[in-house]
C-alpha cells in the first residue's frame, strides 16, 4: 500500500548553505587540484618541474644576463646576453625606417587608441566622433607612413618600413578588410543568385586552397593582370591585398558556420515582420551568428597576425626578418635564443589581447542566459 | 457555453483573404489541393486536422513564407505573385505568431516589439517604444520590457510575440500552433491574451488543436487533411454534428482523452 504523503505550505524545506568542505580555498583547492590520486599525483609533479625550473629560468634571462655591450664577445656562456637590444630595438620595431622619421610612426600608433577605442570600449564618451576618426585614420596613418602628400613629410619608400612596425600595418589593415569582405563572401555562398554563390564559391576555393606565400610569390605576376599597365602597385600594398584576401576565405567560412547554427525561425520571423533581406541581415542574423563564429574570428585573426612573417619572401624585413638578419650577423653569432624570444613576446602580446578580450565580447553578448 | 461566447458581430465589407484553386508542392508531394477559402474582415477561423494535413503550410502561403505554384491568394486587396513589393506590402499588414515563438535572442523584449515599426514603418524611437508599452501591457507583461527573451518562460515569450506582431498594426494575424510548444501550466495565459485580440475584432486565423478555444471564439473550424479541407462549419455544428468519417475519426482522438 502507498504510504500517503503531504508537506503544507509552510513546511515546505528552505534554503541551506552548502557543506563548508566545497567552497572557499580549501574547497577550491579540493576540486581544482587534489580531487583524485592521479590529480594529486599530477599536482605534485608539476610543483616540482615548475620548482626546478623557473629559478634556473629567471637566472638565465635576468640576474646573470648582460644587459649592455657592442658586440656578442662582451657576453658570457651560460646567461642570456641582451646587449644588442641597446644597439637594434630601432631596427626590431621599425625595420630600416629612416630614424629621424621614426616620430611618425610613433604618432600613427599613438593615434591607433583612439581609433580603435569606439569599437573595442563601450560606453566611451564622444564614440561618435571617434568612430567618425576611425574612418579618416587610416589615411592619416598611411600619409605619416608613407608621406610625400603636400610635400609636408618626406616621402619613405615603404620597402623601407619594417620590423614591428610593419606587422602591425599589414595585421591590422588585414583584420579590418577581412571581416566585411568575408562576410559577404559568406553571404554570397548562400544566395539564391548564381552567379554571386558561384562567385563565392570559386573564390573561397581557390584562395583557401593555396598556400598564403604562393600567393604573396604570385601577387607580382596575378594583381598587375587587374591594374592599368603603368599603375606599380606598391609591395606593402599587394601584400595586404593578398593577406586580407587569404583570411577573408577562411572568414568567410567560419561565418557561413554561424549562420547555419541561426535557426531558420529567425529568418521566418524577420520577413514575416516585412524586413528587406539586408535589415533582417544586418539587424536579426549577423549579430547573432558574428557572436556564435567570435572563437573562430578570432583564431582567423591570430592566425592572419602570425602569418604576417611571410612578407619576408617577397623582401620586406617584418620583425622576424631583422631578426634573422641579425642572428647571422658575425657580431651578434649565435644568439638565435634571446633574439626568437624576444620576437615571440611581441606576437604572444597581440595575439594574447586578441583572445583574452574576445573572451570578455563573448560573455558580454552571451544574452542567454541571466 | 453561451455566456463566454464572446463573438462580437462579424463585419462584411470585401474579403480580407481570398483564396482561389491554391495549389502547392514540395518537390513532388502534393500538399496543397484546390484550396478554396474566403475570409470576412473581422472573421475568427480556427484550422485544425492531422500532422501532414497542410494547414500551417496553408498559413504559411497567407504571407508568403511558402510559394504557390497554382491558383490565386489576394490578401486585403494585394494579389500576392513573384513581385517584392506586393510581398513586402502584404507582410507589413499581416502579423503572425509562430509555435517556437521566433523572438529574437539579442535584442530586450523592448527591442524586438520596436525594431520593425522603426525599420520597416520608419517609426521614431519615443513612438515606437511608447506604442510597444502599451501592447506589452495588453499581453500582461510590461514589467519584463528590458529582459532578454531567454530569461522568460515560454507563455510569457509566446505573448511577447504576440505583441511584437501587433506593434506593425495588423490587420490579420495568422497564429500557427501558438501553444504547442508550451508547458500545461503556459497555455491558459497565452489563450487568455488571444482570446482578448478576437473579441477587439481582429481578423485571426489559428492553426490549432485547442478546441475550448475553437468553441469559445471561432466563427469557423475548418478541418484539413491530405492537403484538402475536408469540412467547414461553425463551432457548434462541427463539434456536435462532424459530417466526414474524416472528420469523426479524428474529433474521437483528440477528445477522447
């Protein structure tokens, strides 16, 4: 027989604390780091690889380091030896950039903030008129770059920008034009017109298809075909063509990903309420499937960031083209660990900021849950 | 029954949707056949049959979320062919609700009733909110306007839909399976607001199984299968006195439990 059952209304249970053993640092270090043997274990063993490490690490890199010298003979063995930093930072962040003009480039990355600001920022006073900035930056950016405009800056050849600086030219202009260009490459993947989804498709294709260096090797010979015969298009210029091109395939791909994760309600929705294609575009889907693809947006944007090194091949000095210079360069024989070190730090720095504030987007729009 | 009759008079000048010999198929499945359907201004019709039947395709057709092979389809004077304005112009008086209520999961509540008044009927901001008050207040939930539509229950996104349709001011609303997604406890308040929008004499046609609803406010049940009407009568007769086998068959299983 049923034992029969009831709880009236004010004996329903209330609420309890949680036992103390799961929560605060003890709890913490219950779940995170000891929860089984094999985690202990695993705990232990990592305690004892990072203590017989790091100091030997710091050692190495900063207490037995020399830290100034002309050349390579001034170190020695056993510690890094950073004396040409003194002698080269000039080189690593600005290639063979005039060094009297250096200042211009100084003020076009100082002006990159607040250029950038009224996208990444969101409540920032005056985002109107700094977004209106934005747009005109990369003009003003290109002329202290290049100058010669007006005859107020002299003109640099930009063969001759380089190092650092000349990463985040290509890095930064590359991510800009991939993102549009790759959502409507995306877009046009899934039109009902022919020949704009045949246009996308070839395209996606073929440039996803090949190698990012045969295309830089190949846009001497491919982009003058599409040019005026006596329009010289400019090496910086091509390579960012050809960069953004590159990652606008990959783009595009990851974006047609998060447009197929939108459920096909939204879009009835959209045009039972009478938007046109583009508003119901750009108001309803982009926003939500831009936010499902930020992971790979932002693994495209890495990856194009990274890929910047390969200018080298058509004869520009990036960062990691000074360094290999310099690496075999007598006076400085042999240090291939600070220099590739130092090289790493700068990328590790941009790509790091890109994910950890990609990160922060994502929990920002996660509007799904309180 | 006849107390919570709440019919107002239905009025009769011009159809609001005619529907001549519609034909449709998807690829080579006929689910369409020779629909012939005329709805009055003001006219409460409640289509019910079988899964499969064609009805939410039939609804569907009403704003041109599926394209008609065959046969003629005007809604409020718009004859509804290829051309993109005559569509447009069709959707921007037509509302329609949906059973996995489709809001959108970026915007606030407020948001989603606003955006097409603003986009589509180029509606200021201020006019466009204080309207969406005003119909989020008649579907009971004002007090959720800035919530995003993840952190509501389904009866309440399913009347936030609701409202959304009606800040375009439509003249017809289509409904298909409003309550279908919804848990037991959900539905009463969802049919309580629709309820409300027919006795203010809107032109409704509700793809449904709820039949407390088809009786209460319905001046017609149509009854599909097999991509045809089977039968059409008034609640009553068509509750009491079904003519089809058709029709008896499928009255038994839904009401036999």
């Amino acid at each position: 027989m049923t034992q029969a059952f009831f709880r009236q209304k004010d004996q329903m249970l209330g609420e309890r604390p949680p036992p103390a053993s799961t929560v605060g640092i003890v709890g913490w270090l219950r779940t995170n780091l000891f929860s089984n043997w094999i985690n202990s274990l695993l705990t232990i063993l990592s305690l004892y690889i990072l203590w017989s490490s790091v100091p030997s690490l710091i050692e190495w890199a900063f207490l037995e380091a020399q830290l100034s010298g002309e050349d390579r003979f001034s170190c020695s063995e056993g510690a890094a030896c950073w004396a040409w930093l003194d002698q080269r930072i000039g080189q690593f962040l600005y290639g063979l950039y005039p060094s009297k003009e250096t200042w211009r480039i100084d003020i076009a990355f100082v002006l990159l903030f607040p250029a950038l600001a009224p996208w990444l920022i969101e409540n920032i006073p005056g985002k109107t008129w700094l977004r209106r900035f934005s747009f005109i930056y990369p003009f003003i950016a290109a002329w202290l770059l290049v100058g010669g405009w007006f005859g107020i800056l002299d003109s640099v050849t930009t063969n001759n920008l380089g190092g650092f600086a000349l990463n985040l030219t290509v890095g930064l202009a590359g991510i800009v034009l991939s993102l549009p260009v790759g959502i409507l490459l995306a877009l046009g993947r899934q039109s009902r017109l022919p020949l704009i989804r045949w246009f996308s498709v070839i395209f996606i294709e073929t440039v996803r298809g090949v190698p990012l260096i045969t295309l830089l090797f190949v846009s001497n010979i491919i982009l003058p075909i599409f040019l005026p015969p006596d329009v010289a298009l400019d090496a910086v210029i091509r390579v960012i063509i050809m960069v953004s091109a590159f990652a606008s395939a990959y783009m595009a791909e990851v974006i047609r990903g998060g447009l197929q994760a939108i459920p096909k309600g939204q879009y009835e929705a959209a045009a039972a309420m009478g938007l046109s294609y583009w508003q119901s575009m750009r108001l309803i889907i982009l926003p939500q499937a831009l936010k499902i693809s930020i992971p790979g947006i932002v693994n495209t944007f890495i990856g194009l960031f990274k890929d910047t090194t390969l200018v080298i091949v058509i004869g520009l000095f990036d960062i990691l083209g000074i360094a290999n210079a310099m690496v075999s360069n007598p006076d400085w024989l042999g240090l291939s660990s600070e220099t590739y070190v130092f090289v790493a730090l700068f990328f590790f720095a941009v790509c790091f900021s890109m994910s950890r504030y990609s990160i922060r987007l994502e929990r920002k729009l996660d509007t799904d849950k309180r | 029954m006849s107390e919570t009759d709440v019919r107002p008079e239905t009025q009769l000048d011009g159809p609001s949707i005619q529907i001549t010999g519609l034909n449709k198929w998807f690829g080579a499945f006929h689910v369409l056949r020779d629909i012939d359907l005329e709805v009055a201004q003001g006219e409460r019709i409640v289509v019910c049959g079988p899964s499969g039947s064609g009805k939410s395709t039939l609804i569907r057709c009403i704003n041109r979320l599926e394209e008609h092979q065959e046969g003629m389809i005007i809604v409020d004077g718009v004859h509804l062919t290829n051309d993109l304005k005559q569509i447009d112009a069709v959707r921007s008086e037509v509302g329609m609700v949906f059973q996995s209520f489709n809001l959108f999961p970026h915007l606030t509540v407020l948001e989603n009733c606003t955006l097409a008044p603003i986009w589509v009927r180029n509606q200021p901001k201020a006019e466009a909110e204080a309207a969406a008050m005003e119909y989020l207040e008649r579907v009971k939930i004002p007090e959720q306007a800035n919530k995003f539509p993840g952190q509501l229950s389904g009866g309440q996104q399913q009347r936030v839909a609701i409202a959304r349709s009606l800040c375009m001011r439509p003249k017809i609303m289509l409904f298909d399976e409003p309550t279908s997604a919804l848990d037991p406890e959900m539905i009463k308040e969802v049919l309580d607001v629709m309820v409300d929008l027919a006795e203010s004499g809107m032109t409704m046609l509700v793809v449904t199984h709820e039949m407390g609803f088809a009786s209460q406010v319905a001046d017609r049940v149509i009854f599909m299968d097999e991509g045809q009407i089977v039968e059409q009568n008034s609640p009553q007769e068509f509750f009491n006195n079904p003519q089809s086998d058709r029709t008896k068959l499928f009255l038994s299983q839904i009401l036999s439990h």
